[in-house]
C-alpha cells in the first residue's frame, strides 16, 4: 500500500501493466500511417495517489503486424490503478509495442486533462530514438 500526502490510497505498481494482453494481426498492405486513439486513458500519480486521465496515441506505420484493438484496449485498461509517473506512461508504451510491432515507424503520445494549472504532453518518436 502506497501512502500520498497523508492519505492512503491503494494503487498497484508497474508489475500490473498487461504487454501479454497485446496481440498483432498480419498485415501486407501498403504503406500506410496508422493511428489509433485512446480517449479515456487513466493512470495514477504514485505521488499524490490521484487518477491521471487524458489521452493516448498510437501513431505507426506498419510492416507486416497491426495491433488488435481489443487488445490494446484491454493494455491501456490496465494502467488505470497502477501508480506511474505521465513520462514513464509513454516510455512504458513505446517499450511494449516497439518490439511487439516491429513498423517503420512508431510515435507514442500522452495527453493528460490539466492539473494545478498544468497541462502536460509527452512524446516517444522512433525517428527520434535512432543513431
């Protein structure tokens, strides 16, 4: 159990994301982008125990798997209880679908609902990450 500001809130660790709920469909279609958007994307701040809510992207192009929408309903589900910082979110999707997926391309985004007046977007883009 976590403890934030004096107040307890349960909330999970980072061992209760589900990647094993992630499943590919083959694809061998032409290039094309992919986006797929997550309008209720929730987690929750390990340091004050509140929910995070907001938006999450999934921006690919493939080469020859798709994600399963289901799938990938159920993966973003599983964050909802689990204490994680707004940049580890994206860092953690961009880990689990990079090598599931295997695209050409693939650009991670977080959106969150403002917070103290703060809005905050993060961003994991595979051009970015190549030397």
């Amino acid at each position: 159990m976590d403890y934030a500001e004096g107040r307890v809130f349960t909330f999970e660790d980072e061992s209760a994301i589900r990647p094993g709920f992630l499943e590919t469909i083959e694809y061998s279609g032409p290039r094309q982008h992919v986006s797929y958007q997550m309008n209720e994307f929730a987690a929750v701040c390990p340091f004050s125990g509140l929910p995070d809510t907001g938006i999450a992207w999934v921006d690919y192009v493939p080469k020859q798997k798709l994600i399963e929408l289901k799938a990938l309903k159920y993966y973003f589900l599983s964050f909802r209880n689990v204490g994680i910082f707004q940049e580890a979110v994206t860092s953690r999707i961009f880990k689990d679908l990079y090598p599931l997926l295997e695209p050409e391309e693939l650009l991670i985004k977080t959106s969150y609902n403002t917070r103290g007046g703060i809005d905050t977007t993060c961003t994991i883009d595979s051009n970015e990450q190549k030397n």
